[in-house]
C-alpha cells in the first residue's frame, strides 16, 4: 500500500488488479493493452521526462492528439512528480503565446506539424525543449522514450503538490491558470467511485478528448481507480460507438454525444443491455434529450455538475430519482450552498449564487495569490461563479454563469428560464439567450434559436415570441428571436455564448 504517498499514481497503484495482465484499454483497432503494459510504459516516460532535466513541480505542456501514448505520458508526469499541463488542439498562435509564456515549462510536447510554432514561441523561454508526438503514437518524444529503462520508483508527493495546470476559457478576460493537487484529483476519483458505484467488472466507453477534466481526470481516473477497463476511442464516430455499446457497462459524455445517438435509428434498448449506467456532463442536458433517450434505451441519464477548478461537485443519485434539469445532490465531502450578492443564504426555490467546499476544490491560480484569494470567502468557499436554485426536494439547478445574466431595465434575468421555456416549443431544437447592448434597456434579451428539421417550415420569431411572452414576465420576454442552423459550441459541446453576444452586439445599435 502507499498511504504513505499521495501522489495520485500512486494511489491508482493500490487500485491495480493482482493480475496486472488484465486489460486495461482495448482500441477501436482491437488492441488491447494490460495494466502490465501501462505501468511498465509510464515507467519509461518517467525515466525520460527525468532524464531530460525536468524536476518535480516543473511544468509538461501537452497539445497533441488522443493516443495510448499521450496516455503514458500523463502518468508518467504523475510519476515523476511533474506538472501535467494539456491544452486544447484548438488554440490559436496568440493564445498559445499566453499560455506558454505564463506556465513557463520545461517541457512542451506538440504534433510534428506545430513543431516548428512551438520552436518559435518557446525561444524566449529558459531550458524549455520541444518533442513531438502524433496521432498514431509516434514521433521525437517516443524516439526518446524508447530506450528508457521499463521501471520507476514514483516520486513522493504530499497532498497539496500540484500535479496539473489547466486554464479556464478566458472569455472574460486573461486566462487564470488552476492547479489541481494530487489529493484534489484522489479525493474526487475515490468519491465519483463508490458514488457511481464502480468496480473492476466495468468497462467504461471513453470516447471524450483528454486535454479536459471531464475525459482525463473523471473519466480515467475513475477506471484507474477500481481496477476497470475501458474502450478507448479516438473521439466521438457514431458507428463506433454504436460498436462499442454492446461491450461496455458505462458511458460518459457530453450531452451533443447523446443527441447524436438519438439521430441514428439504429441505437436501441438492445444495443444497451450490457449497460449500466450512462453519464453526461461537461455542458446541460436537454429535458427533451433525457426523456426521449430513456424512452429509447431505458436508461435515465445521470447529470451531472462540476467545473476545471473543482473537478465533480454534485451528481444525481445512481440508486434513487435522477431528475431532468437537475444536477442533483452534493457528493459526500462537498458542502454547497446559494448565496444573494450579500453572501447570505437565499430561501429554496430562489436563485442565487453557487459556492461549493471540499478536498476536491483547487488550490488556487497560478501566480495569481490575489484573484486565488478574491474568488474564495473568508470561511474557505468557492465562488464557482455559477447562479444555482435548489428545490424542496434538495435537488440543485444550474440556472446559467453569472457572466451570462442578463440586466434588462435594472432587473436580472436567467437564460436557463427563458430557455427552457423555449425548448419546449414543438419544432425547436435548442437555443441560447444571451444579453446584448440596448439603448434604452441597457441590455436586451436576445433568443437564438435552432429549430429541428420539421420546426424550419413552422416556427417563425413570432410564433416563438407568442408562446414566451404568454409564459413568461414582460422583462424577460426576447426583444429578438433569431432563427440559426446551429450554436456554435467549444470541443467540450458547451454553447459558445461569447461569441453569440459579439456576433450580435450591434442588433440594437
């Protein structure tokens, strides 16, 4: 056992099955790969990354694409007492700039393709090296890797030692860069575990991209963590998935991977007999998505609600009501509470603001003691920013960020109630309410509106204008309805509403 170090892979260690010849991962190409093979593979990542000069605390920088091999490389970072740091394949030069500049790592490993752009913006940067790795698991890091001895005695590491770098969006401003400890990953995975009631008889569908909370640290840590396997899919594709549903016992995903199992007629309740449990998260699940797919499948899907610098805060039950809309209850050691403007708790069924407490709650920004300080109140909550409702029941709601609210004519309005108003219109798909600027108004409640395909020869602004103001107060009402093909979205399928208000800032100008 290894009570006596907190390193977080060391932990995953006591959770290895006695028969490390157990598969750990099998590929969509078939290949199957035992925990045998991962703990001797990370081993040589370890002795690599040590041998290239890196130190525990120093920071990896990783954008490359999902393999095996990015895998290894993430453990053996654990390992080696390095700070794991994964960016988005998405990211523009500029923003790549930033990130680099503010980590400062030792280390950044790329595709062969942004070799040369990461020379470039790392030239600045004291002792930073540069390996690639591709998509296929190839590339300079693995040259390197290859004759690196198959053993590695893990690096002792306490609680508080930071193990990864993630950085929020920035849609408000500079990035802030959160570091989560090797206790704050443990303490979540222990706990999504037993709640979700994993064991080493599953077998987890792990379709998500792991530069995110939601695919690297919940997903695979809960496998991690009891001894499970996993189906290891490059990215979401429909027929694989589909393939891969009759193999597996668990799926986690963002809501677009359900919607999209629901457009095909081939997935049904037989496809889902194998399966126990179906989870979703990362951005909000549709009503309308978590009744058709349990008429569907026969699974309710369990939602739930976390964030970068927290990891999971609340889930609905895996035995009891799992309610559409609903995040569900706090998980064991995570206190939550809504509070008014004034930190005071506000009555159920009231909206306010969500802050949340426990061992799986970051340790602050990096390099930013000030906004650490600022975003945490005096009795150590977390201001997750996020406008919340709790009901009689003890079931939380997300409303919508507070970055989202809209104050029309003095008074608040949440999109999540506007928009679930119109999500209820027969013909519509999805939409997205956001605020823009208005002369009079100071801002104005603007819909966006996707219809489905049968809804695009019915559904008219004024129809949907028709049905909001008879269910809704005037000051909530949309002064536009704006009929599109599609949101736009993040890797991670949340709607991109930054990029709705700038697109639309000048409608009332």
């Amino acid at each position: 056992m290894s009570d006596h170090n907190a390193n977080l892979y060391a932990r995953f260690s006591d959770h290895f099955p006695p028969d490390m010849g157990k598969t750990l991962l099998t590929t969509a190409q078939g290949t199957a790969i035992s925990y045998a093979q991962a703990h001797h593979e990370s081993a040589r990542f370890a002795t690599c990354l040590t041998g290239l000069g890196l130190k525990p605390g120093d920071r990896v920088t990783v954008q490359v694409e999902k393999s095996v091999e990015m895998l290894w490389l993430y453990l053996g970072c654990l390992r080696a007492g390095l700070v794991f740091h994964p960016l988005n394949t998405a990211y523009s030069p500029s923003e790549l700039a930033f990130f680099l500049g503010d980590a400062q790592p030792g280390l950044v490993v790329c595709t062969p393709e942004a070799e040369s752009l990461m020379g470039e913006l790392t030239a600045n940067l004291e002792s930073a090296k540069v390996l690639t790795l591709d998509a296929e698991g190839q590339g300079s890091l693995i040259k390197a890797v290859a004759s690196a001895p198959a053993s590695f005695d893990c690096v002792q590491s306490q609680a508080d030692d930071t193990a990864a770098l993630l950085y929020s969006s920035g849609t408000t401003g500079r990035p802030k860069g959160i570091m989560l400890s090797h206790g704050n990953l443990a303490s979540n995975a222990t706990t999504l575990v037993d709640f979700w009631g994993f064991t080493d008889r599953d077998v987890l569908l792990h379709a998500l991209p792991i530069f995110h909370v939601h695919g690297l640290f919940v997903a695979i840590s809960c496998v991690l963590m009891s001894g499970a396997s996993m189906r290891w899919l490059s990215g979401f594709n429909l027929d694989s998935v589909l393939a891969e549903l009759p193999r597996s016992t668990v799926m986690m995903g963002v809501p677009t991977y359900y919607t999209r199992l629901l457009g095909s007629d081939r997935f049904s309740r037989d496809l889902c007999t194998n399966m126990r449990l179906f989870i979703s998260g990362s951005a909000p699940l549709l009503a309308e998505t978590f009744h058709e797919f349990e008429q569907r499948s026969g699974h309710r899907i369990l939602e739930r609600y976390g964030m970068t610098e927290t990891g999971m805060n609340t889930s609905n039950p895996l035995h009891g009501e799992r309610r559409a809309g609903s995040v569900g209850f706090p998980l064991p050691d995570v206190s939550a509470r809504i509070v008014d403007d004034n930190g005071q708790t506000v009555p159920r069924g009231d909206v306010g603001n969500l802050q949340v407490k426990g061992p799986n709650v970051f340790k602050g920004y990096w390099r930013m003691p000030e906004k650490t300080a600022e975003d945490f109140t005096a009795d150590g909550f977390f201001n997750t920013g996020d406008k919340a409702m709790l009901d009689a029941d003890g079931y939380y709601s997300i409303v919508g960020r507070a970055k989202d609210m809209v104050i029309c004519g003095g008074l608040n309005v949440y999109p999540k109630e506007v928009e679930m108003v119109i999500d209820d219109i027969p013909g519509v798909l999805e939409s997205a309410v956001i605020g823009v600027p208005h002369p009079d108004f100071g801002e104005a409640v603007v819909a966006v509106v996707v219809a489905t395909t049968a809804g695009k020869s019915t559904l008219t602004e004024q129809s949907i204008s028709a049905v909001t103001k008879a269910q809704l107060a005037n000051f909530k009402n949309p002064k536009k309805v704006i009929l599109v093909d599609d949101l736009p979205r993040n890797t991670m399928g949340k709607v991109q509403k930054n990029i709705l208000r700038e697109k639309y800032k000048t409608l009332f100008s």
